[in-house]
C-alpha cells in the first residue's frame, strides 16, 4: 500500500515537534561538525515524511516517539554557530531528518541565525526532499526573506516509478520535488538539483534531464548525483526492501562499488 508524505506529515509532527511558551521545537538527535561542503556543523534532526530504503538515518526516523530532544530555534542556532566557529567552517546545515516538516521552527532557526550575524559570513545549507516546497510555494518565498540560504532539493530517484519504488510512497508526488524547484527558482531562493541514481539507468537519468530542462535549462548543468553509501545499517534496510543499486559507495574505501 502506497503512502501520501503528506498525511504522514501529521504522524510525524505529532512526535517531533512541540510548542512551548509560543515557540516551535523540534527534536534532535546529534550536533556535530561534518566534512562535507568542505567543512560544516550539523544539527541531525528526527522525523521524516519519506520512507527511502537507502536512508542513513531510517533507525532514528521510524522511531521518532523514542528518538532525540526538543531544541528551540535559538537553542539550534548557538550550537551550530559555535561548532562553525570553533572549526572555520563556513556552512551549517540540518540533517538526519526532514527539516521542513516543522515550518514556524525552521524559519525561526533561520531568524535566529541572522540575529547573530550569520548571514554575514556563513552560508545555510537546507538539504531537502522538496515535498513540502513544492506543494505550498509560499514556503520557498517565505525562505527567500534569508539571503544566505541555499537549497539543496534531493530527488528521490530520476521518475516517478523509481521514487515509488525506493521510498515506498506513492509515485504522484514525485512530482511535487520538482515543483520545489520551480517555486525556488520563481521565489528567487538559490538553489539546486541533487537525484539519487543508485537505482536509475541512463534513460532515467536522460527522463529526469529533460524534465528538469523543461524548468530551467541551468538546473540541467547544477544536477549533482547521489550515491547509496553501503554503512552496514543501509545494506540491512536495502536487503530488507529488496533494493539492489546498480552502484553504490563503500564507506571503508569510499570507492565505487557495482552489481551491489
Ligand atoms: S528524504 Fe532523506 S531523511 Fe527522509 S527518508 Fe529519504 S533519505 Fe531519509
């Protein structure tokens, strides 16, 4: 039985987001400094409207009842800057989970972030899964009030068959992750393409090329490809969701591995 994200939305929240004295938390798990981007400092969220069978963080999001803390926007934003500061790092991120799934907490994140003269010198990466945006284009203009965001929309596979059968959710809201696209790029908000091409053939990719042509011709040149990453907790979720990649990346030698 095929899933729609955005009735999961409501299961979700119910267990990773919470307000306090008219303030959004969400819950969170880890806060870390990362190597990617060159250097950036992560907030690992819980909770997520997706079921990807290749998802790092699937232990954490299908248990969102028992997983994490609740943080407030401004709580986030003292912890991201200091680990960016105390490592010159010049981007903060939120991972782990879904980040626009607790709305009034992300956009406060980001107003807090300002406060404190981020914007300035650093830059917010939001990796996103793109459902949310692209359903509601008053999100993407809400995020273009912070000028030092940029969006990362990761596609879940290059169609709409491939999205259902990786995520598990149904295959119509594939197309929401590229309406994203359009609702940022319209908003005015930087952004770019990612797809997850594990699963996808070069006919796929040629499929996901002309759609994302069809958007904006720059997208085509910005699309960066997306690896399944075999961690141990991955290849247990892949075998249990029968998903075989067609390439993948092994994290003892970070080569490239084929025929998974
Ligand atoms: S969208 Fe990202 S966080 Fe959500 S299930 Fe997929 S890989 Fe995991």
């Amino acid at each position: 039985m095929r899933y729609n994200p955005l009735q999961l939305l409501n299961e979700v929240v119910k267990h990773v987001v919470r307000e306090r004295d008219g303030v959004e938390e969400r819950k969170y798990y880890r806060f870390r400094p990362s190597r990617f981007y060159g250097g950036s400092a992560v907030a690992d969220a819980v909770g997520c409207i997706l079921k990807c069978g290749f998802c790092w963080g699937w232990r954490v999001n299908s248990s969102p009842e028992s997983c994490g803390e609740f943080y407030s926007p401004s709580e986030v934003a003292v912890k991201l800057i200091s680990i960016a500061r105390s490592r010159g790092y010049r981007y903060a991120r939120v991972s782990g989970g879904e980040p626009t799934i607790a709305r009034r907490h992300l956009i406060q994140l980001l107003a807090e972030l300002r406060a404190r003269g981020f914007g300035k010198n650093y830059t917010f990466i939001l990796e996103t899964n793109g459902i949310l945006i692209g359903y509601d284009p008053s999100y993407a203009r809400e995020l273009a009030e912070y000028s030092f965001i940029h969006v990362r929309v990761s596609i879940k596979g290059c169609t709409p068959e491939i999205f259902e059968t990786i995520t598990g959710a149904d295959r119509s809201f594939f197309e929401l992750q590229l309406r994203a696209l359009k609702n940022l790029l319209d908003a005015g908000v930087s952004v770019h393409p990612a797809v997850m091409v594990s699963f996808c053939s070069r006919e796929d990719v040629e499929y996901l090329t002309e759609r994302l042509r069809d958007i904006d011709e720059r997208l085509v040149h910005q699309l960066e490809d997306e690896v399944v990453i075999l961690y141990p907790h991955v290849v247990e979720l892949l075998k249990r969701r029968g998903l075989r990649p067609r390439i993948a990346i092994d994290p003892r030698s970070w080569n490239y591995v084929t025929e998974v």
